[in-house]
C-alpha cells in the first residue's frame, strides 16, 4: 500500500466531495474535492518543473488555503516540504535554501527579488524555481498551477522517505532542519486523532501559523483525518475567535491565545457553548490561566507536550483528570524516560532530562549526521533537551529547557520553581528567570519581571521580590537581580525568547 501521507488523509476525506474542507473569514469554502483538485494542479505543476520525488519544495508565504494545498501537492508529488516563517529575512533565508537547496522556492511577492538573488546563489547550478504566492492567494504559482490537469496519481512513498523538513527555532547556535519521515506524522496524526475523540460533525477553529508543527501538522491533520470542516483564519484575534468559537467543536492554541481571551469581559460560558475540546501547547500554560480559564469558560484546556522533532510526546487525558501545570502522560506509541546527568532514569519528583523513542520521533537532522548521533542515546531515545519530572501519578512536569538550566556556584536552579513563586506575587502579570554571567558564581540566577498596571504592580520593586522569595527557597536561589519590564519577548508559537534577554541583560550588570 501506498504509505505516501496524502494518501492516507486523502482516504479520510468525505466521500461528499462537495463537504467543506477550509471556511475562510470572507465566507468563502474550500470544499475537498476543492483541495483534491487544486493539490492535483499544484502536484502536476512541480513535477513539470522538473523536481525529483525527495526534492525539496521550500514556501515562505501567509498562511491561505493555497498554502496549505502547496504542502499536499509537495507530498502528493513525493517531494519534502520545507515551511518558512514569513518574518525570515535575508540572513536566515539565506542559509536556510543553502542547507536545503529546494528545487522550487514560492515566496511572497514582496520577497521576489531578494528570492530571485539567493534562489541562484543557492542552486548552485542544480536550479530553483522561484515562484509567488499574496496574501490573498493569488500570484505565479497559481498562474502556473491552474492550466495543468486536476488529477494526480499520488506518488507511491514509503514510511521511511522524508514528507517535511521543519527548521528548529534555533535560539542558540545554528537552526537545524528536522527530517520528519511520511511515517513519523501519519503515526502522530492517528494517534492524536484518536486520543482525543475526533469524530463526524467537528469543527476546528485554525488560528495557528501555518510554518510549525503546531499549526501545520497537529491542527490540519487531525481535521484531515476526520474529513472535517476548520475556519480557516489567517492569524489569531481574539474578537474573532469569540464569534467563530459558537460555531466550533475545538480550538488549539499556545496559551498566549488563551490569555488574551480572558482578558476579554465578555469572554465566558457562553462564548464556548458548542465546543468540547480546548487544547493548548508549544509553550507552558500557567496554572492560573488554566485555573480562571476553567472558572470563566467551564471548560478544562487539555495541554499537551512535543516538539518539531517529532510533533506530540504526550498530552492529558481526554476522559481522565487533566492536571493543571503538567502536560499529562505519553502518547499511546511513545516511549518516555527522565534520565539523570549519567543517564540512568530518576526517580518520581527528581528533575532529569526528557527523553523520548516512537514512531512519530523524526529522522535527524538535514545534513548533520555527527549532531543526530549525538541526540539520540545508545538504545535509540530522542534527548529532547528539555527537562521534567513525573508526579506522583505519573503526570508529566515540564521545567524547562536544559540550556535555561541556572548553574550558580555549580548549584542547579530550576526556573521554572523561581516563576511560579514570583507569578503567585501580587502585582505580577509573569516572570522569566534567567542565569546572567556573574563573577564569583558563573552565573547570578536573574529575573525578569511583568508588573500588573494597577498599584500592586506599581508597588513592587527589586527589593520586595527578592524579599518576599528569601525565606521561601534556599538562597542560592533567590535571584540577584530583578528587572521589572512592561512584556516578555516572545515568538510566533509564544514562546518566552530566554535568548534575547540574556543578551539584552548582560551587559547591563558588567557596566
Ligand atoms: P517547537 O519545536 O517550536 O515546537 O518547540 C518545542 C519546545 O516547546 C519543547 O521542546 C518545549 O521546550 C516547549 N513546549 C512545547 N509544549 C510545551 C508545553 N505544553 N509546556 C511547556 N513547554 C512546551
């Protein structure tokens, strides 16, 4: 049997082939046979260019319906699919067709140039086609794509060949390209599918970029996979999402959405009268937002834990408690295991560094095969470089990343532990804690602190923070320095960018 993705989503799709796949804010659907036909163009298309089945098809374009379509044609046609984030300038777009060499780059319009230039450069005499793609879904590649026919015999893959090569975030060193195999998501896709119910007569909201796995793979497979409908919305707005949320089954989201939601009075009970699933993840949700989320909206988010190296690990019950602050238990088909500084697994409520082994775990890394080997353990474990422990009752805690591991005086503080007490403060929107150089301790446990505008934000200062944490932990934990800021730095997924502040702080204490 053909294991090629497309295909097995293709066997999902409705047999009404006029059933909505995308409803898009103007109202306008594309049904399936929709998406069927126009990925058939789009796949006629890219095997005229000229590409090879494991050819690369990069896209740094908005997130539209045709955007969408273009990462079902790559598949279809056999090609690995290389979503870019549309805020990549020169720089990272740069080394980022030089490591992948696509054969075909669709770009937006307003990148043309600048496409044209590094596309040739980054050929080097193999060619790559550049072609656009507009906000609204118009441009070369659908001038190209519409003439060719409107069927396709999906090319025959197997489990093993790659579908997709999702560049990591990169906060430190060089971003690394993650093969993911058509094996590796069609096994997350059943899997999440499954574990949390999806079944005829859902509706997603899709708010998520389009450019991560978050987005891309755990959102739009799971509605493919059903045979669904999804609004399909070109970012998030929380006005939006408050009308579109009485028409949905479920809503995913990183759990900056989630705040903004509640800061929306009108936001409660009656806004989520029809949906049954709120998940959230790429980024820790506090206990709070999950505890006024729950009081506001009745409705308990189930948050859930992976990665781009191979999409979800685990997630809470959909039947069962989902426990706040943790991110439950490990997907049926992967295995997790929290190991100590020489490997061996720790016990309940040790803190250690995650690791995990499944189907769903990705390839390695493109071009890279000394970095692979080194994340991978003997007996085959992913080394996820987060770090974690399990409750009592085997739910999963996540700390934090191992490189935002604080080493002060050769002791490990754990930031995570720091925030949550700063964040319980009065007067605290939230807290990053961070590790500065520091001359005596190598690094000074460090944070960074949102005031509330109100006069309990007003209130606080350096010394009441530290004040009112001495006493409450050891003191080498107590951060040596507060910085009070009105936000956190943050990327597309919300996640808080530890990087930038390290950067933007250190300076400041060695003047
Ligand atoms: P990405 O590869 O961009 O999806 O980022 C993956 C990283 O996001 C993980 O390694 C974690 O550090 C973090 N992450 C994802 N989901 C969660 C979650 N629910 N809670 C805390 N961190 C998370």
């Amino acid at each position: 049997m053909n294991q090629n993705l497309y295909s097995l989503l293709f066997a999902h799709f409705p047999k009404d082939s006029a059933a909505p796949c995308m409803i898009l804010p103007d109202g306008r659907v594309w049904t399936y046979g929709d998406v069927e036909r126009a990925s058939a163009r789009m796949a006629n298309l890219i095997v005229e260019l000229g590409l090879k089945p494991g050819g690369r098809v990069a896209a740094q374009v908005e997130k539209t319906p045709e955007a969408l379509v273009l990462y079902l044609a790559a598949l279809r046609a056999g090609m690995v699919f290389l979503p870019l984030n549309p805020a990549y300038q020169r720089h990272e777009l740069e080394y980022f067709l030089k490591d992948a060499t696509p054969g075909l780059f669709v770009c937006r319009p307003q990148m043309r140039v600048l496409a044209d230039e590094l596309a040739a450069q980054a050929g080097a005499g193999n060619g790559c086609t550049v072609l656009d793609l507009d906000d609204d879904g118009r441009g070369s590649l659908i001038s190209a794509a519409t003439p060719q026919p409107d069927s396709f015999s999906t090319v025959a893959r197997t489990t093993a060949d790659l579908a997709a090569i999702l560049y990591t975030s990169g906060t430190t060193g060089r971003s690394k390209g993650a093969m993911l195999s058509h094996g590796n998501l069609a096994h997350n896709a059943r899997t999440l599918h499954a574990y949390w119910h999806f079944a005829s007569g859902d509706v997603l909201l899709h708010m998520l970029p389009i450019f991560h796995v978050h987005g891309l793979f755990v959102a739009c497979h799971c509605v493919l996979l059903n045979g669904s409908a999804m609004f399909f919305e070109p970012k998030f707005d929380a006005a939006r999402a408050m009308k579109l949320l009485a028409q949905s089954t479920v809503f995913m989201g990183v759990p900056t959405y989630y705040v903004r939601l509640l800061l929306d009075p009108a936001f409660g009970r009656d806004t989520c009268r029809n949906i049954r699933l709120f998940v959230s993840g790429s980024a820790p949700l506090l206990k709070e937002t999950f505890d006024e989320f729950k009081l506001r909206s009745g409705h308990t988010i189930l948050e859930r834990y992976g990665m781009t190296e191979g999409g979800m690990f685990t997630s809470n019950p959909y039947a069962g408690e989902r426990r706040g602050g943790t991110v439950g238990f490990p997907l049926p088909g992967t295995s997790l295991q929290i190991v100590g500084a020489g490997g061996a697994a720790v016990k309940p409520g040790v803190v250690g560094n995650i690791q995990v082994k499944g189907d769903n775990v990705f390839v390695g890394y493109w071009g890279m095969p000394e970095k692979t080997q080194e994340e991978f353990t003997a007996d085959g474990y992913f080394k996820t470089g987060d770090m974690g422990t399990l409750d009592a009752d085997g739910y999963l805690v996540i700390s934090g990343r191992s490189k935002d591991l604080v080493i002060t005086g050769g002791l490990n503080v754990y930031p995570k532990e720091i925030e949550e007490l700063i964040d319980a403060m009065p007067g605290v929107v939230e807290s990053a804690v961070i590790g500065l150089p520091h001359p005596d301790f190598g690094e000074a446990v460090s944070a960074v602190v949102v005031r509330q505008k109100n006069p309990a934000g007003a209130a606080l200062t350096e010394a009441s923070i530290i004040g009112a944490i001495k006493g409450q932990l050891a003191n080498f934990k107590v951060p040596k320095w507060v910085y009070l800021v009105d936000q956190l730095p943050r990327n597309a997924m919300g996640k808080v960018q530890k990087n930038i502040l390290r950067q933007q702080y250190s300076p400041m204490r060695s003047r």
